[in-house]
C-alpha cells in the first residue's frame, strides 16, 4: 500500500478570489516525477484554503506524510494543524518549509511534532527525504535540513541551485481537482518563468538565497499560459524578481496577452518588474495597456536616502533615468507607481518627507505605495547581527490584510512584526512619518487636493514638501476639521500598533466589510463628506496667496475633478485652461494656465452603493489614478465661443 502525503498551502480568500497552491504543486510534481516516489507515495490532497481545523482533521486519514509550506499568513494555522494531526497520528511524518522558516533548527525545540525543517528552494530537498524516508537516500546528508539524531539537531548549509528544467504543476494536472471541486472560485494563478534574484536587499527574504537566476524552459512556460487560458484563472501572477530583465520576457508577454485576447482570460498579469527598469519594461507595460491588462508598472526606489540604501545593500537607478522614465509612461499614458518602505534603518522623518518631495519633483504623480518595513525571519535583516547593529524594534501585530474580509469563524490569528524602531528613528517618529504618507497618498496620489499642489508648485508659490507638511500640521491643529477627525482616528490606531494591540488597517461599514489601509479609508471619508471637507480646508489653501478669480475657479475644478459614487452631470464649466494645464504638468511639460471659457467633458459613472465605489475607485483603481477624472479617455476640454 503506498504511503499517503498530504500538502498545506493555506491562503485566505478574498471575496470568492483564492490563490491556487503553486508552490505545494510544484514541489510535488519534481518529487512524483521521480519513479520510486510515484511507486512508494500517493499525494491524497492540498489543502489550499484556511477551512476550520476541524474540518480539516477529518480530511486527513493515516497519513504517512504531511507537508506545510509556511508563511506569515499561515504559519499559525500550519502549526496548529500540524500538532493535531500529529495527535491522531503519531507515526506520520511533519515537514515544515518556506520563507517563514527560521535559520537554524530552533522550531524543533519549541514545536517536538515537526520531525523536519527544510530551509531554502523546495524541490530537490523535498524529493530527497521523501526517498530517505523509504530508505533510498540518508536525511543526514541532505542539504539545508534540520532534524533531530542521535548527537543532537542538526541543521546542514542549504543547497546553492542551478537547476530550473522543473515539470509544471499546471500540464502535470496537480490543481485540476481542485479546480474542479471550486466551480465558483475566481482563481488567482502563479507561474515561474525565471528564478533566483541579482539583489540582496536586507529587508527582503530573497536575499538570502545565493542561488543565480535561472530560466525555466519557454516550452513549460507556454504550456502553463495555456492552462490559466482554458481554466478562465482570472489573475495571472508571476514569481518572478525580475520580471523584464531577459529579452525573451517579451516574447513571454505576447503569449499571456494572445491568451487573454483569444479567451477574455487572464484578465490581469502582474509581477514584479526588473528593478532597473528599461525599455523593454516599457513595451511590455505598453503591451499590458493595450491590451487592458496593466495594473500599474512598478518604479521601485524603497528609499531615496543614500545612508538607507547603503544599510539595505540596495542600489536604486539613477534620478535622471526614473525622470526620463516618468516622462516616457507619462506621454504614453502608462499608469506608473512608485513603491517606498517606511521605517528602514537610517530613515528619519526628515528624510522620508524629503524623499517623496523629490519624487514629486520628478513627476509621480500618480501613485506611491509607502509600505512599512516587515521584519521576516530569513532576510538579512533578520539576523541577529544586523538587528543588534541597526538597533531594530519591532511590534507584533495582527497580520494587515488589506481588502480582506474578517472571517469570524477563523479563530487562529497570525501575525506581522511591523519595524517601529531603529536607531535613526523612535516610535513618535516611526507615527509621524506614517501619517505623512497617509497624507500625501490620500490628498494628492489619490486626487483630493492634488491640483492645488500641481498649481501651487508649477507657478512657484510652494513647493510639494512645504504644502504636505503645512497639510499635516493644518490637519492635527483643527482637529474638530473631518479632516482633523479622520487623522485623530488613524493616529490611534498607530499607537495601538505601537503597543502591538492594532494593526496597520481599519474596517468601516460604509464601505463594506473589508479592511482598509488607511490612506484608502482617509480617501474614502473624505470623498463621503467632499462638501464639508472642501468648505474647511479653504482657509488653509487660501493661506498660499493664490489670486482670488483663480482660487475660486481652481476650487471648482478640484471638487468637481474627483470621480464621486453618483454623478448625473456629464461635465462642468470652466474659466480656465485647466485641461491643457495640468495634462501638461502632469506630463512633464511646460504649462501655463490662461482664461478660457470652456466645458470640461468627464465621463460621468454611477455606482449601486458606497462599497461599489470604495472597491473600484479606492482598491482595483489607486493604481490607475481612478479617484479623478483627469485620466478617462473622455475627458477634455472644449473651449466656448
């Protein structure tokens, strides 16, 4: 009778979305292609959702074997699952694996149920103890294990990889069952196309994996585009660190986008794309928006500071060529962000502000995705060493989750270690930094005071910092302002992050019943309030001497410019040329604002509810600039006689 192995690669769902278990197929289809495994073994299921324990447990019948791939988002799931079955089942065999996994073999004194450890890439490792476990290979010897002996725990030097010809667990029908078993799952999908990362950014758990890049055969790589193709998996991810840095990553894009003009699926692609952005980014980018695929192309800097980036190991690319680049997908109508983390050794409050001040300076304007730092395990900055250095800190927190709903029936929190201290940096900073960024991410980036910062910067009246910093100050002085109330909210909920009693988001019913990061849900109450938010923050943009007959006109336009839940207007009037105006500015070229009696055409949508609008303008369109006008192909500006 062959032995029973069961997988866990736990997800949450989001709304009737879930992930497709790409990492538990893949290892097991490299260890079934192996003829004494598929002989001795037979892979029973994986289980890919969080479903109760106990549903669970009763799923599970005589295991020989059981596999959990860990993460943040199930480590505790995994090792409560894992000491049940065990339990039951003291026989069977408990592997635990992935980037959750600590160095060394401290889990297997805290957790005596885990009888393995494997540290760093899956494949090879995997298939060689399932063989050792039906004594065609010895544990010992194994790279990258950690187990226990005679002599004590051992833990062996993980295996530096250059293989990458690994079957597919697409073609090779690993999720076919579960495919079938979820006729109603919108399915997001993974594929590989290359493997191993250039960089060794210390934040990132990629860097401490050694191995080089190495590309998976194109002939698997299409196979698995066609199988996302005829399954209709509505997401398509890649794995990919690097996505863009090979020529064939074009010729990878043609087949995705063939697919989805052939079959209306994937509907989207997203990857992480080469962090020396290049041309060929830029056509592939170009070919996603063609084909109304594009979720945003990343211009990734994590921080502007020399100090930070010397202390991360990260090299960013030049300030003239992201200016060169901004100006590229600007005019090409390409939808661009740029992504910064927060709380970085050797970032200040002081650096931060002047960092995303000069990424408005270079024209990105439209998106910045400031993320806290995580503190994870097998990063480089998870060392002891480098913790004791930069003098980190760190709060234990709820695992943010934005866009996720709470799922009362799931009573086994997990986790984040959110960095909130370093030696450059204390707690009252690490909160004001963060409600800075929520500010600019809210009022200008999502749209809400947006044109008065274009106008006030271009006519040499404030530069962005001096007008987000006096926003701020503004805002936690008049704090009976909606704006004000907005900001108290969110400052609390910082320092309960700061006694790792909350977490880095908020539900609000008005919007459904998901969690939003914060400079949604700011963006959110203030469109919901647009008439008062508008009417109290006039003193303080008055305060910038803007000529009276403009201030007026440009207040009409800002209000009227932010896409709103019910509009039965198809436009509005308009004494000015703020169309050509800030398309210009927004474009990197030289404006000027004129008297110009004319109608501002905008493509005016009605949605059913508030959670309607909050979903499609503040989650699916941040990225897209969806919460103004200013970017519907509809929009213009027709001059009145």
């Amino acid at each position: 009778m062959k032995k029973k192995l069961y997988f866990f690669q736990v997800n949450y769902p989001y709304g009737k979305s879930a992930h497709i278990p790409y990492t538990a197929g893949q290892i097991s289809a490299y260890a079934f292609a192996d003829k004494d495994i598929s002989a001795n073994y037979s892979l029973e299921k994986i289980f890919f959702l969080r479903d109760s324990i106990e549903t669970v447990i009763t799923q599970v019948n005589s295991p020989s074997v059981v596999a959990f791939s860990s993460y943040m988002w199930n480590y505790n799931y995994n090792i409560t699952a894992a000491k049940l079955i065990k339990e039951k089942y003291p026989n069977c065999v408990i592997i635990f694996g992935g980037h959750h996994i600590s160095p060394g073999g401290r889990m297997l004194e805290d957790y005596p149920f885990i009888d393995y450890l494997l540290h760093g890439e899956g494949e090879i490792i995997f298939r060689r103890l399932l063989l050792s476990l039906i004594g065609l290979d010895t544990a010992e010897k194994i790279p990258g294990i950690s187990m226990r002996t005679e002599n004590g725990t051992i833990t062996n030097p993980e295996m530096i990889s250059d293989e990458c010809d690994f079957p597919s667990p697409y073609t090779g029908g690993y999720f076919d069952k579960i495919i079938e078993e979820n006729p109603d799952t919108e399915f997001m999908g993974l594929i590989e196309t290359s493997r191993g990362c250039p960089n060794s950014c210390a934040y990132c758990d990629w860097s401490n994996m050694k191995s080089k890049i190495r590309k998976f055969p194109l002939e698997r790589i299409y196979g698995d585009i066609e199988w996302i193709m005829n399954n209709k998996i509505c997401v398509l991810g890649s794995a990919d660190s690097n996505f863009g840095l090979f020529k064939r990553d074009e010729e990878i894009t043609d087949k995705i986008v063939e697919a989805k003009l052939k079959t209306g699926y994937p509907l989207r692609f997203q990857t992480s794309y080469a962090k020396n952005s290049s041309k060929r980014v830029f056509d592939i980018g170009m070919k996603l928006e063609k084909a109304d695929m594009n979720r945003g192309i990343t211009l990734s800097f994590q921080s502007m500071n020399k100090e930070v980036q010397k202390n991360i190991l990260r090299e960013n690319i030049s300030i003239d060529y992201y200016s060169e680049l901004m100006r590229m997908y600007n005019n090409a109508g390409v939808a661009t962000y740029t992504e910064l983390i927060l709380g970085l050794p050797g970032e200040t409050y002081e650096s931060i502000v002047d960092g995303i001040d000069e990424l408005l300076n270079l024209g990105q304007h439209n998106s910045i995705y400031i993320h806290n730092c995580e503190w994870l395990p097998c990063s480089i900055m998870g060392t002891k060493d480098y913790v004791e250095r930069f003098k980190i800190k760190t709060s234990r927190i709820p695992l943010n989750q934005p866009h996720r709903e709470p799922d009362e029936n799931d009573t086994i929190p997990e986790y984040s270690n959110v960095v909130t201290a370093t030696y450059s940096m204390n707690t009252d900073e690490w909160k004001k930094m963060n409600l800075f960024s929520y500010a600019v991410q809210a009022f200008h980036h999502m749209g809400l005071l947006q044109f008065f910062a274009l106008y006030l910067y271009n006519e040499g009246l404030s530069s962005y910092k001096k007008f987000y910093t006096d926003l701020l100050e503004y805002i936690i002085k008049n704090n009976q302002t909606l704006a004000g109330q907005i900001f108290n909210t969110i400052d609390n909920y910082l320092d309960a992050v700061i006694a790792e009693n909350g977490t880095l988001s908020c539900r609000d019913e008005r919007f459904g019943n998901v969690q939003w990061p914060f400079e949604e849900y700011a963006f959110l109450c203030t469109v919901y309030e647009a008439d008062r938010f508008y009417t109290e923050i006039q003193s303080f943009l008055k305060s910038f001497g803007i000529p009276e007959n403009v201030f007026s006109e440009l207040l009409s336009f800002q209000k009227n410019i932010i896409q709103k839940p019910t509009e039965t207007e198809n436009g509005f009037e308009a004494n000015y040329n703020f169309y050509e105006y800030f398309t210009d500015i927004l474009n990197g070229k030289k404006a000027e604002l004129k008297k110009a009696r004319s109608f501002i055409a905008i493509n005016a949508k009605s949605f059913e509810s508030w959670e309607e609008y909050a979903k499609i303008i503040a989650w699916y369109g941040r990225k897209n600039g969806a919460g103004t006008h200013i970017k519907d192909k509809y929009f213009n500006q027709e001059i009145m006689q």
